[in-house]
C-alpha cells in the first residue's frame, strides 16, 4: 500500500501533467520578446529624423502594429501578466494608435477641403484622374502595364522606373490615347520617369533634384479654365546615410518649391505624385506636408499598402510610400491601388474635382 502511494504522485506528474507547465513557460516567454522587440522598433524609430535605421523602423508602423495584436492575444491566453508588463502594453496600444490614426481619421484633409466652392446644383465641375505607377526597371510584363493604363482610362499617367524599351511600347501602342507624352527612360539605373497624357502638357522641364540626384518632372496641365501644376518625382530610398541626406535634401527642395508656387497664388492648384520611398509613419512626410502647405490623398483611406501590397507572412500588409499630395482646392473623390503589373509595387489610382473659380 505504502508503494502504491508513493507511486500516485508520479503518474500525475507524466506527460499530460506537465503540458500546463510548459504552456505557462512559453506563453510568458513570447510575449516579453515581442514586446521587447516592439519596444526597441519604437524607441529605435524616434531617431528617424537623424537617422536612416531609425527612418526604416518608422516605415514598419503597421508590422510593429501587427506584432502588437499577437502580444495582446498571448497575454489573452494567459493574462497572469505584471503590472509593469500591462502598463507597458497599454503605452504602445495608444502609441500606435495615435501614429495610425490618420489612415482613418482624415483630420488635415476635412480641415482643408471644407474651404472648396462647389457648384452642388449644377455640377458643373471639372474632374480629372491619374494613375501613378512604378513598373519595376526589370519587369518585362509591357502589356501587364500597358492593359492597367487602359483599364483605369485615367487622364494622366505617371511613371516611375521607366526604362527604354517600355518607352518605345508607350510611344508606338498608346501615342493615339495619349498624344502627350514627356518620356525620359534611364538605361543604367532605376530613375527612369515620364508622364502621358490625354490634356496639353506645357511649360514642362525635367530636373535633377538635388544635381546629382534623380530626375523630376515639373509640368502644367490645363483642364478647361483650370491649369494644374504637377509634380512626378522619384526620390531615392533611405537605405543608407548618403540616400537618406539625398532623398531629404529633394523633399526639401519640392517642398520648397510648391511653398513658393501657392505663396505667389493661393488659388494655384498643384499635385505632386510618385514613389517618394516615404511613409506617413515617417516624421519626414510630415515635415513634407508642413513645409509644402499640400495635403496627404492616404488620409481617411485606411492602409492602402503599393509596395508589396500583397504581404507574406514575414512581411504582412507591405509599406505605403506611393503618395499623392495636392493643394486644398483639389478634392479627392476617389483613392485606390490598382492591379499587379508584374512589379513590385501596385499602381495607384486618383481622381479630383477641380474647384470653380468665382
């Protein structure tokens, strides 16, 4: 009997016993590293005004998000968490969400667009559309890009990454829709930029920002009695301190100009568009915007990723750095991302009314 005792406690002790154990290891155990890892993005991205490392951790908002949700479920599972570890928790909670909150909450643009005059009677208001797309320097899939551009039928086309054999396609396949066209393809890199039009491209000039760097397209355009100023640019990505000062020293420098262009005339109406290899977690995008006096076409849209807009389970949701930035005249009717042309960024597609001049 004696035996039969001591040997009681060892078969509670077997394998299905300790399966609770090791759960309440683990458990505890994941959730530190994610938030550890989460803390040390954040606090890494508050040096991103300085520092291109610190730039990268800014773009990846939405994934430290996504990191944050599986922390959240984990101490679901076991809520046996500190109070240092739920306070901890509560402050990335409301960190993010305040960095985020703009994808949902267009707070600059109902400020700015409440001042439009529209003609809500008649509306007899001018409209046009523009498709932005980067086509990957190395993609071949021509007729992918080609049948997008189609599909959409937008007014303008912006271009990035242009090489030389899509030029010849856009010039010879799409010369009769798009009679208008500033094509300047790069060979030897993935700077390449054009733009194609349905509307009389004027007063047009294409200009390294900075001297050295890549080439940007200034143009007007004029819809009726409207004329639009545009903007297709290219900066470089941050990937490194030399193209974090260069891709900086651009934005300045556009921002500087548009400052300028609406000091001169308020009413002036100026988009400025492409892969500007900035998010608007970026505290950069942000300067852009207050410098420029234009405001964000992303707000109140959600997450609307182009850059590996599909995700992967390594990399969920991709990164949001096609942009579109107007003056508070335009109206933003419609925002969307377009199909997969075989790059790795989706186009991005926009339409705007134009206001009616008194």
């Amino acid at each position: 009997m004696l035996a039969d005792d001591q040997d009681s406690p060892k078969a509670e002790s077997g394998p299905s016993a300790s399966r609770p154990g090791w759960f309440c290891r683990v458990v505890p155990n994941s959730r530190r590293f994610i938030i550890t890892l989460v803390i040390s993005m954040c606090v890494g991205s508050l040096t991103a005004r300085w520092w291109y490392v610190g730039e990268l951790l800014a773009s990846l908002r939405v994934q430290t998000a996504i990191g944050l949700v599986v922390g959240l479920l984990l101490f679901s599972l076991n809520p046996r968490g500190t109070r240092k570890e739920w306070s901890i928790l509560l402050v990335l909670v409301v960190a993010h969400a305040w960095w985020l909150s703009p994808a949902w909450l267009p707070l600059r643009t109902t400020r700015q667009f409440s001042t439009n005059r529209l003609d809500r009677k008649t509306g007899q208001v001018s409209e046009f559309t523009v498709l932005s797309m980067n086509v990957l320097s190395s993609n071949q899939d021509h007729a992918a890009i080609l049948t997008e551009i189609q599909r959409t039928n937008a007014d303008l086309v912006a271009i990035q990454e242009l090489s030389q054999p899509l030029t010849r396609r856009l010039e010879r396949e799409l010369g009769g829709e798009y009679p208008y066209q500033v094509l300047k393809p790069d060979e030897f890199g993935n700077f390449g930029i054009g733009l194609i039009s349905k509307f009389p491209i004027q007063d047009h000039q294409v200009v390294r920002i900075p001297n050295d760097g890549p080439m940007t397209v200034f143009s007007q355009l004029h819809f009726g009695s409207q004329v639009v100023r545009l903007v297709v640019t290219h900066p470089v990505p941050p990937m490194n301190t030399a193209y974090f000062e260069m891709r900086n020293s651009q934005l300045d420098q556009l921002a500087a100009y548009c400052r300028d262009e609406l000091s001169t005339a308020p009413k002036k109406n100026i988009l400025m568009i492409g892969d500007m290899n900035l998010t608007p977690w970026s505290p950069h995008f942000g300067r852009l915007l207050r410098q420029s006096g234009l405001i964000s076409s992303a707000d109140g849209h959600g997450i609307q990723p182009t850059w590996y807009a599909a995700g992967s389970a390594v990399f969920p949701l991709g990164l949001v750095i096609d942009q579109a930035l107007v003056s508070p005249r335009l109206l933003l009717l419609e925002r969307r991302i377009g199909l997969d042309i075989g790059s790795d960024h989706r186009p991005l597609f926009l339409r705007y009314r134009l206001p009616i001049e008194p």
